[in-house]
C-alpha cells in the first residue's frame, strides 16, 4: 500500500526569486520539518512557477523544480487559488 500523501500549495522566497508550487507531504509530516531535515539539502516543488523578485516576471515554470534549503528564505503556506 502507498502512503499517504497531499500536496501542500505554497510560496517560497529565495533572495532573488519567488517559487509558486506545491511540497508533497507525507501522512503526519509538517510543512516547518520538511524544510529542516538536514539530511536533504534540496526540497521538491512541484508545479513550479519562478518568478523575479525584482520585477515580478515569470521565468521559469516546470513540472517541478530542486530548491537548495540554504538559499530559502521563507516558506509560506497557501490556498488553493
């Protein structure tokens, strides 16, 4: 049987880019542990848009993207738009 998983829509900031997406999150796991596990330096959004944050233009939009945790900024959870 496959464990449970949702995907969690958020938007995480970087120092030069916004990345709107979605983390998968397994059944029990939070949003704050998936990005403070030390064991993985690189975090999965899925459904990625890139945007600049300096003008707000998109790009880069992929079916998913690697996020190196050490360049994030902040992690904001959000609606489903």
């Amino acid at each position: 049987m496959a464990p449970e998983k949702t995907e969690q829509p958020v938007i995480v900031y970087t120092r030069l880019h916004r990345i709107e997406g979605a983390v998968v999150l397994f059944k029990g796991e939070r949003l704050g542990d998936k990005f403070n596990q030390t064991e993985r330096q690189f975090e999965s959004i899925e459904h990625a848009r890139v945007y600049a944050l300096t003008d707000d233009r998109l790009v880069h939009e992929a079916p998913s993207v690697a996020v190196n945790k050490n360049h994030v900024a902040l992690v904001v959870p959000r609606e489903e738009t």
